[in-house]
C-alpha cells in the first residue's frame, strides 16, 4: 500500500480529511521539533548560569565566563532561536492555509 493509500485510510479512520490529517501531522512535528530546540536551549543557559543569549554574551565580553566553550555556545543558542522562529513562522502559514 502507496503512502497516499495509508494517509487516506488512517484520516478516513480518524474522521478527518486527508488534508486536516497532513496539517495536523506537519505542525505536530514542527512543534516536537520546536520544543526539542527549546530544551537544547535551556540546556545550553543552564550550563553557564544565564537566562538569556543577552546574558551570555555580557558574561562573555566581560570575562565572567571563557570563552571557549561559552562563545560556541552563544553561536550555537542564536542559530536555535533562529530556527525556532522560523518554525513558529512555518506553523502560523501552516495553520493560516
């Protein structure tokens, strides 16, 4: 059985339209991915006792704290809240169409 064979089947067995069935499914897994990206984040301010990639960076430039690993970290925490506003963007058009 094809994909699309499946994902009509189990929409049809959920009472849903295969589309509702796609859009759930996608903004689902875009928000576990979110959520992922939130707790990589929360562990990253953990580590060095800060609240905020703000926070970080201060404590960084003002040698409260080294950087190596620190300044890794800080590039690391600004790509995953780039990539967790881009996936609350996705969502919003997902949800809007």
């Amino acid at each position: 059985m094809g994909n699309i064979e499946t994902i009509e089947r189990l929409s049809k067995k959920y009472a849903m339209s295969s589309e509702e069935f796609i859009k759930l499914g996608s903004t689902l897994a875009m928000k576990d991915k979110k959520r992922n990206l939130q707790i990589e984040r929360i562990e990253i301010l953990a580590r060095h006792e800060v609240n905020t990639v703000e926070e970080l960076e201060s404590k960084i430039k003002e040698g409260a704290i080294s950087e190596h690993p620190a300044w890794e970290d800080l590039i690391e925490l600004k790509n995953i809240e780039a990539e967790i506003r881009e996936i609350e963007s996705d969502i919003r058009t997902l949800q809007a169409a």
